[in-house]
C-alpha cells in the first residue's frame, strides 16, 4: 500500500460533526514529539525498533485519511483519529477505510491501519485485546467477548477475499490515546519528552512548546499536509521555540518530574486499565501498593499483564526463583504479589510472600503469617508450616482473631477455631478467608451427606455477601458431588446451579487469564449428569462461544468430551479425544464405549477400566458399564459392596435389566424405589423391559414427587410419547406444567416437548403458546425463537405477530442456516426500510453463499421484494449489481434465476416466450381443466395450482364474488336450505369463495347468515392464500406476460388502471374480512398429492369438513356433499 502525499478537498477528516479537528491534530501532536525525542511511538503494534518516527501528515488522500505516520525502518501507520469510539456507526465507517485500503497492497509487516480514540467503551478495548492477540506468532485464544468483536469486524469486511480480510486484521489496530487533556497520563508523556527537547526545560517550557506544536499540527491539517522530523522543528522555530535534537533528562522539580521515563510509561487511568486484566480480589491491595510504589507495582502489574506469557505460567516461574526485585520489594508490593499468586493458583509463592512481608514489618504481622501457615497446610509443606506456626506462637499470644482461629484449628482444637470464626467479624475483603476455616471445619470429620450439605450452606451465605469465583467453583463442585452421590433433593435444580455458577465463574477468569478450566471441567460434569452432549461439546471444543485452547486441552475436559461425542455417533472424534486422556481407567472406559458404538465386544475394556480403576468413583463407573452389558460376573464388586451395599444392590439390578431378568430387577428394585432415584429410574426401565407402560409411567410419577424432580414426571410423557399415546402423553405434559410453579428448571424442555408434540399433532395454535411462554423464560434461545417465527409465518400466516416475536430478542437475531435467512428476507420485505433490507440481503447473501437455491432468492428479494433500484444508494446498487454478475459467473445455467438480455428485441421475446411456453401435456391438461371449469365440474382452487397463483387471486380476478338474485334450480335452492337447518347452531369452516360471496352481500343479510351458526372459522391456510393474492395484486400492475397458443409466442396481457384497483381492493378487502374469523387448527393432511400453497387453502378445509361442517360454494363440493353427507 503506497502512501500518497495530498489530500483532495473536503471537511478536515470527516470531521464535519464529531468534534474531532482538537483531537486529531493532538494525536499527530504526540507523534511528532515522540519522533523528535527519539522514542518509539508505542501502541502500533511495532517493534520498539520499527516504530522511530520520521515523518507525520495530516489529511492525506490515503484510503485511511486522517493522519499517516511513516516510520524510519520503512513502516507506515494510516490513523483515523475519533476521540470516542463505542462501536456502532463510527466503528462501521472506520472499517469501510480499511475495506478500501485493502483494495490496495496490504503487508502487515510494514502497515498498521489504526484507529486512535480518547474514550474506548468495553467492546472496543476487547476488539482492540483481540487484534493484539491475532498479531502474535501464536495468535491468542480470544474470549468469548473478544471473538465477539472480531466477528463483527470481519462481517463489516465481508467484501474482501479471505486472504485481504486476514491482512486487514493483521495490520488493524484499536489505540487508546488520551491526549486532549492536559491531565491526561498520554499527554503528561508527551510533555515529559518535551522538557528534554525545549531549552529551558521546565515545565513550563513543555506546555508553551506543546501548545505551539497543537496549532502547528493544526496549520499543517488545513493546508493538508505535514513534514518530516526536520520540517516540523523549522515549523516550530517559526513560533519561536527551539526543539533540540533527541532528549535529555528533564529537570527536576514541579508535578511533571512524577511521570516515568520514556521507557516506563503509566499512571492511574493506565493502572486500571491493566487492573481489568487481573482478578477483581487483588485491586484494593494492588491499589495500596501503587501509593507507596508506583515503580515496582507497575513493574509487578505489567509483568502478569504481558501477551507474551500467561499470569500463571509468570508466577510458576517465580515460585522456582523468585526475581531479585522481588525479594527486595517494599512489603506493600510484596503483599500485592502474594494475592496474586493466591489469585491464580500459585499458592506455596503467595505463602512465601506473605512470610516475607510480616518479616519486613508489614503491619497485622501476625494475620500474614496465619495466611501463609493455612496456605502452607499441605503435606509436601509441613515443614514450612511447622516454621510459621512457631513464629506465630501460642493462642493465648496471638491477638488478631482470624490467627487465633488458624493456630487453633492447624493444632488440633476444633471447638475453639470454630468459636474464634463465629466471633470474628472480617472486613469485606477478608470474608473469603471465614469461609474457607468454616469450610475446613465442616469437612473435618469426613465426607458425609450433612457435611456436604453444611459446606453448600456456608458457601451460599458467602455468595450471597459477595461473589467470587473461587467460592462459586467450591460450591459447583459440591452441588455435582451430591448429584453424583444420589443425595441432592433437587437434582435439576442442583445441575443448573452449578451450571451456572460454572459458567459465570469460567467467564471471568477468562478475562484475567486465570485457571478457566476447572470451571470448564465442572461444567462439563453437570451436562454429563443430565445427558446433554450438544453442551459438553459447546463447553468443551474450541470456537468462537466455546472453549479455548487451554481449556479444550484439559485431559478430563477431553474425557468428557470424548464421552459426548460417542453418544452423537462422531467415533473419529472421540478416538482422537480419548488417546490424549491421561488417566488409564478412563481411557479404558472410553475404549469401552467405543467398542460398544462399534458393534464390538466391551467386556474386557470395561474389566480393564475396573482394574485400573484408582477410587471409587471411577470403579463405580466401570461396574456400572460392565452391568449395563447383561454380565453377572463382576470383577471388584464384593470390595465395592462392603463399603458402598445400597449403590452395589443397584449395579446388580443394572446386570439383571440388562441380561433380560426384567422380574429379578424388579423384584430387587421395588423396596428402594422411593429412597434413590436411581432406583427409581431402573425400575422405570425394568417395567419398560417387561412392556410394562402404565407401570413404567407410575414409578416415573411417583419418583418424580419422592425426589422433587418434575423432570420425571415429564419422562413419563416421552415414554407415552414413544409409545404412540400422544394424546396421554399431552395430558401428562399440561397437568406437568399445571404443578411447577415459573422457577422449575425444566420447565422449558417440558414447554418445548410440548411444543414439538403439538406441531407433529398439527395444532399450531397450542404450539405457538408453548413456544412463546417457553420464550418467556430463555428469551436468548435463537433455535427456539427462529422455531417460533417458522411456525408462525409459514403454518399460521401470521406475519405481524412473528415479526414482534422476531423483533423482541434480546439481541439481534442472526439467521445461522440458508431457511433461516430466507426466513429472515421475508420479514424484512414486509418491515424493513428498504437500504436496511438491501444491506441485510447482501450480508447474507455473502454468507450463504454456496447455496445456489438461496443467492437467486435474495437476488431476487433484493431486485422484486422493495423499493426499485433505481431509486436505492448508488452504493448499495453496486454491490446488488456484482451479487449478481458473481451468480451468474458462478451458475450461468442456474434453475432458480435466469438472465434475460436485451441487445437484439427478437431474441428478448424468445427468452421470454420459453419462460412461459407449456410443454404438449401440460397444454392439454390446461385444455382440459378449462372444459372442467366451465361446465363446474372442478374446483377454482385446481386452476390456481395449475397457474402458480394463490386461490385468492383467482376467486378475484374470476369474479366469485358475484351472486344470481334466485338460483334456476329449485331443488338446488331446498338442498342449501337443508344442508343449512342440519348444521344450524353448530361450528362450520367457511371456505375461500364463500368468504368472497359473503362479503356481496348486504350488511344486514351478512349477519344474519352469520347468526345462524355458533361459530364461523377459517383455517392458516387460508389466510396465507388471502395474504399471498393481496401482496401480489398489491402492485397494481396492468401488464403480464402470457403464452399465446395461437401465435405460439408470448405476449402482453393488459388490463386498465382501474381493473388493476379494483383486484387490489377486492384481494385487501378478502384478506381483511378472513383475518375477523377465528382459525380453526387443521389435523392430519388427508390429500397427500395436493400439499402445494396454491391448493392448501382449498384442501385445509376438505381435511375438516366432517368436523366441523363446511360453508362453500364450489359446484363440485356441493355435488359431493350431496351424495356423501350434509
């Protein structure tokens, strides 16, 4: 990308409105004083090397046109400069600079495309994270927030070729630069540099030189220019002020001699910004070690805040040699240090520091010291321990409650640490520290079921003080922990809390970089209990919302993963998975798995996964597997049973379920049927064996009230399910619903069954309330709600309600397959401005587009479904008109959308001809259903589906509105008044051209008709034929193109302007009068062949005539009613 030299006219920077022109010229201005100081300008994303300045421009004709600074090594950075940048609209035009910079040749060894602002909301500084991270030689995981930003970013740069997108990133940049104010950290910088160039070289000199430097940055941005190093120093002198060459230590005295030296820039606003890297706990003291040593606490801060290495990795470095500043740091720092370490893990480095501070004096000497002896409670540390406790001396000499607590509890006395805790009043900060001795002391005696339950009580109340993820993992692993054990009273209830508090507690060590993957693991663990695979694999592989690399790396994570993927049926994915899980008697159990979803014999993996089995946990695991096989012969299970009899009864029963001993199961299975869940749910399966249903249904009924688990209740619906009693099985659902109050976990898979079992059932009324009440609780389900708006546009026609439902979702709703953007165009058409509409079209169409089927509908939607182009920017018509040289480049001989040329008039008219020219069958078969309509042996609705039109249109443009005064037949005449007196205060479903013939007639005789029925109903099939022959007619077009049969060519067929009005009011006012009616859900569909829109509306009511009773006025149906009913 070759720099220009001059910028063409027009406002200064697309300043015009953004305030920018002070900022802008204060960007170069920090430029200019870092070239003329010899510095390297920081931020780019340069090497200290490349980035000495040489010369700085203003409004050049770049494609990045605000500033351009070259460098000496021959790198350029081309800046846009906003002094708040937030995203949206500003974001968007700013990556339009980088799309046009692209068009030109891009390195991103030498280039930098950077936006410089004053303000960066957290969007933005995550973006500008996440383009760091992508410069590395290893590019960084980013957070989920991060790939966020970035996907976004690459959306906005869609109209590049993979290749450009990839050097746009590379070379894109995001640079917090505060320079408009004189206080600011960036601007202090500068000014610190200018007391080493100005001749006086105080402070004052600085700002005199500073001031003079903005307005001659200012001079340079309207004559649109700059100058090299040189120049800008005879620009200088003309304002009188002499700039030396290089830098030199300014003098010391006054505010300014507290700022860093060029190569330890920082101050408060940079502090806190590098704090938000960190974990929130170690702010306070990080905070009051910066107030005694900015130095060594920016040193220390920095360090575990590179991108270089990980906190982690840093700190583990250190625990083996710890740096010599370190240990020769204040204590404040040293504390500071020591919580970091806690921080992430590093727990025997955070001990060590905390001795060394309490040995520097620090003050509270004995409360460091009882930090490190509980830190130091490990037996690889008994040593130090020993030594701690000793400096800490006896209980009756210590006076800080929470070292009285820790001596009494590391020597043995329970009773008193346990009244020094409850006595102990803590600051917030050291509340962590209570829980965690009451922790201990709830632990002391064993795991138990009351111990577990005290611990998840004590770590409640902590949570409900204070968050902190270390406290939020404590409790997740105990919830999965009583889950596990069959003791949790709540199982559903225990897995989404832990869930939760996994996930939230995984989200924000990410963002410190901290030790994300046991949050991971927990996660993981929970969705293994409920049997969730889809999100063990989004928690557990690396993507965009998933997993990062650390994470996925994890040997259980992968165990789990593996797990997930044999049970999806991806066997390559989980041999790849299982041969990094370290642990012998895991791998054998995945080995196991694998055989048995391979058809192959499992029996000796699971006796491997037995043998090697290291607790009891995992031989728990593998008895179980090897029983699920139908083996009676269990290797280890006498050893099991001794300690575990009730769970040992349970896997003997799994052997006899699955050896075909349905009975023995049973038998063995009834006494503990209400006292484990387990049990429960294998006598669930043992009557199922013995094709017991309505027993398997009542253990899952009783389980479910035993257990408080409505989850059972709603197994029982999927067992009435599967087994064909759908009707039971909706019951089961609504008395399921009726009973859990809005807080039940499950309530939105039962909501979700049942909508899924009234949309197979073809009651869509039911499933639309289902969906929406469910939509209700998890308003960010995309898939639920994309499900919603299918239903409701494409079986219920009921376009504005899906648009509100489609509009309403937390965040905007982004199609994530090709039906879900056709989907999206559809709405869009109807609701969307039409450049929104465009713009959206072309998105979409760039990413899907493989689909040939879908690129000719949104080229379509994009030339038909709006305004025409003609009167659509000249931008958005550009990129409309290379959409569509690229479809036809890509499927010149495409199905879906043909290319019509008008260079030579004739063979215009041959293309069009042969778009409309039947073939020799479908031209008798027209011949033939035009004899059939006139003597009214056929119905309307068979016209329109051999036209492609809707019913609608064709009652319209037919004229079936019209309504003899006295019909010729009489008998005719008695059979309607018959059919009538039959039907009379009952419900009946009008159809189409009764509706139309219904609206001729006059008010007063309208209504009376009406009265003579309980209730007059449609079906959504009919009003989407109504809606379908109003958007068509809607136009008002007087012209189409039609085949002539007797010229054998096409032709125009015209009708006037006012004919056109007419069939637009007629089909407005047809749709409007069906949208009054109620609309009755249509059953299963009974003709098969007929299931095109053009015929649905007319089919939709046959498939109920029975009942309720039809309203029509087709000959044809008339002439069956007769013969086969009222």
């Amino acid at each position: 990308m070759q720099p220009r030299g001059h910028a063409g006219r027009g406002s200064i920077a697309g300043s015009s409105g953004d305030g920018g022109v002070e900022f802008r010229r204060a960007v170069a201005a920090y430029a200019v004083v870092a070239g003329l100081a010899e510095n390297p300008l920081r931020g780019l994303g340069l090497s200290d090397t490349d980035a000495f300045v040489a010369a700085v421009v203003l409004e050049t004709e770049d494609a990045v046109d605000d500033l351009r600074v070259d460098f000496r090594g021959g790198c350029t950075a081309f800046i846009q400069a906003k002094r708040t940048l937030e995203g949206g609209n500003v974001l968007t035009k700013a990556v339009a600079q980088w799309v046009r910079a692209a068009k030109e040749s891009l390195d991103p060894t030498r280039h930098r495309l950077v936006i410089a602002a004053g303000h960066l909301s957290e969007s933005m500084r995550a973006l500008s994270r996440a383009l760091d991270g992508r410069r590395l030689s290893v590019p960084a995981t980013p957070t989920p927030q991060e790939a966020e930003q970035l996907r976004r970013v690459e959306e906005l740069l869609a109209p590049l070729d993979a290749a450009a997108r990839d050097a746009v990133l590379r070379c894109a940049v995001v640079w917090h630069l505060d320079v408009e104010e004189t206080a600011s950290a960036s601007t202090q910088y500068a000014l610190q540099q200018l007391r080493g160039l100005v001749e006086g070289g105080s402070a004052h000199d600085a700002m005199e030189a500073w001031s003079a430097l903005l307005d001659t940055a200012g001079h340079a941005a309207r004559r649109r220019g700059g100058h090299d190093l040189d120049g800008w120093r005879a620009a200088m002198r003309d304002r009188r002020i002499d700039l030396m060459h290089g830098s030199r230590p300014p003098r010391a005295g006054g505010q300014i001699d507290r700022i860093a030296p060029p190569s330890r820039v920082f101050g408060d606003v940079e502090l806190r910004e590098r704090l938000e890297l960190l974990p929130p706990t170690c702010a306070p003291r990080l905070l009051a070690a910066w107030r005694d040593d900015r130095d060594l606490t920016w040193k220390l801060v920095t360090a575990l805040t590179s991108v270089d290495a990980r906190p982690a990795a840093v700190l583990t470095e250190w625990e083996g040699h710890q740096p010599a500043w370190l240990r020769g740091a204040s204590w404040q720092v040293q504390l500071a240090a020591a919580e970091l370490a806690v921080g992430y893990g590093q727990v025997p480095l955070g001990a060590d520091l905390f001795v060394a501070a309490a040995r520097q004096g620090a003050p509270r000497r004995t409360f460091w010291l009882a930090r490190a002896a509980i830190l130091y409670d490990e037996p690889t540390e008994a040593e130090k321990r020993s030594e701690t406790l000793a400096a800490l001396g006896s209980l009756h000499e210590a006076t800080d409650p929470y070292a009285r607590a820790v001596i009494a509890l590391l020597v043995g006395d329970e009773r008193t640490a346990a009244r020094e805790v409850d006595r102990w009043s803590p600051d917030p900060d050291d509340r962590s520290l209570r829980t965690d001795l009451r922790l201990r002391l709830a632990g002391i005696r064993g795991v138990t079921r009351e111990s577990i339950d005290r611990a998840l009580q004590i770590l409640a109340e902590a949570l409900r003080e204070r968050w902190l993820a270390g406290i939020a993992i404590n409790r997740a692993g105990l919830l999965i922990r009583r889950c596990r054990r069959g003791e949790s009273p709540n199982l559903p209830t225990d897995v989404r809390e832990a869930t939760e508090l996994a996930v939230r507690a995984r989200d924000e060590r990410r963002r410190y970089r901290g030790a994300s993957v046991e949050a991971v693991e927990l996660a993981c663990q929970a969705a293994i209990i409920t049997d969730d695979p889809d999100t063990i694999l989004a928690l557990g592989t690396v993507s965009e919302n998933g997993a990062t690399a650390d994470e996925a790396d994890s040997p259980l994570v992968r165990e789990y993963v593996a797990v997930a993927s044999i049970r999806l049926g991806d066997l390559a994915a989980a041999r790849e998975q299982s041969q990094r899980v370290i642990d012998p008697s895991a791998r054998a159990r995945l080995e196991a798995m694998l055989a048995e979803a391979e058809n192959r014999d499992s029996d000796p993996y699971w006796r491997r996964a037995i043998e090697l089995a290291p607790n009891d946990d995992h031989l728990r695991a593998a008895l179980s597997g090897l029983a699920d096989t139908g083996a009676v012969e269990l290797p280890r299970f006498e050893e099991f049973a001794a300690r575990h009899p009730e769970e040992a009864s349970e896997i003997r029963a799994l052997s006899e379920v699955a050896s075909g001993d349905a009975a023995a199961a049973i038998k063995r299975l009834r006494p503990r049927r209400g006292q484990s869940v387990a049990a429960a749910i294998m006598l669930a399966r043992a009557y199922q064996m013995a094709d017991r249903i309505d027993d398997q249904v009542q253990t899952l009924r009783d389980a479910a009230s035993d257990f408080n688990d409505p989850s059972l209740r709603q197994g029982a619906a999927e067992v009435f399910a599967h087994a064909g009693r759908v009707d039971e099985a909706q019951s089961e659902l609504d008395a399921l619903l009726t009973s859990t109050g809005p807080d039940w976990s499950g309530r939105p898979s039962a909501l979700r069954m049942a909508a899924r079992l009234s949309y197979e059932a073809r009651q869509f009324d039911r499933t639309v309330v289902f969906f929406e009440a469910a939509l209700q609780i998890e308003p960010d389900n995309a898939s639920m709600r994309w499900a919603l708006v299918h239903i409701l546009v494409y079986n219920r026609g009921d376009l504005v309600r899906a648009w509100r439902v489609f509009s309403s979702a937390p965040a905007p709703l982004e199609p994530s397959s090709v039906a879900e953007a056709e989907l999206w165009i559809h709405l869009h058409i109807r609701n969307a401005s039409p450049d929104q509409g465009v713009a959206g079209c072309l998105r979409l169409l760039r990413r899907f587009s493989d689909s040939e089927q879908f690129a000719a509908f949104a080229v379509g939607a994009m030339l038909t479904g709006w305004r025409p182009l003609d009167e659509t920017p000249p931008d958005l018509v550009a990129e409309v008109q290379f959409e569509i040289e690229r479809f036809f480049q890509r499927w010149p001989a495409s199905q879906y959308l043909q290319r019509i040329t008008a260079d030579d008039i004739e063979r215009l008219i041959e293309q069009m001809t042969a778009m409309v020219r039947p073939t020799h069958s479908e031209q008798q078969a027209l011949h033939q259903l035009g004899r059939r309509l006139l003597f009214g042996q056929v119905p309307l609705s068979l016209l329109a589906g051999a036209t492609g039109r809707s019913h609608a249109e064709i009652v319209v443009r037919r004229g079936a509105g019209l309504l003899p005064a006295r019909h010729v037949d009489p008998a005719e005449i008695a059979a309607c008044a018959s059919a009538v007196r039959s039907v009379a205060d009952q419900e009946i479903v009008i159809d189409l051209p009764a509706v139309a013939v219904l609206r001729v007639l006059a008010v007063p005789v309208r209504e009376l008709a009406m009265a003579v029925f309980s209730r007059v109903m449609t079906t959504d099939e009919t009003q989407m034929d109504a809606r379908a022959a109003r958007d068509s007619l809607a136009r008002r077009g007087t012209s189409s193109w039609v085949y002539d049969e007797r010229l054998d060519r096409g032709r125009l067929a015209e009708i006037t302007p006012a004919e056109a009005t007419r069939l637009a009011d007629e089909s407005a006012a047809l749709l409007e009068e069906i949208s009054r009616l109620p609309r009755h859900p249509r059953g299963g569909a009974s003709f098969e062949d007929f299931q095109s829109p053009p015929l649905n509306a007319w089919t939709s009511v046959i498939d109920l005539e029975w009942s309720p009773r039809t309203w029509c006025t087709d000959c044809d149906r008339l002439t069956t009613r007769r013969s086969g009913g009222p």
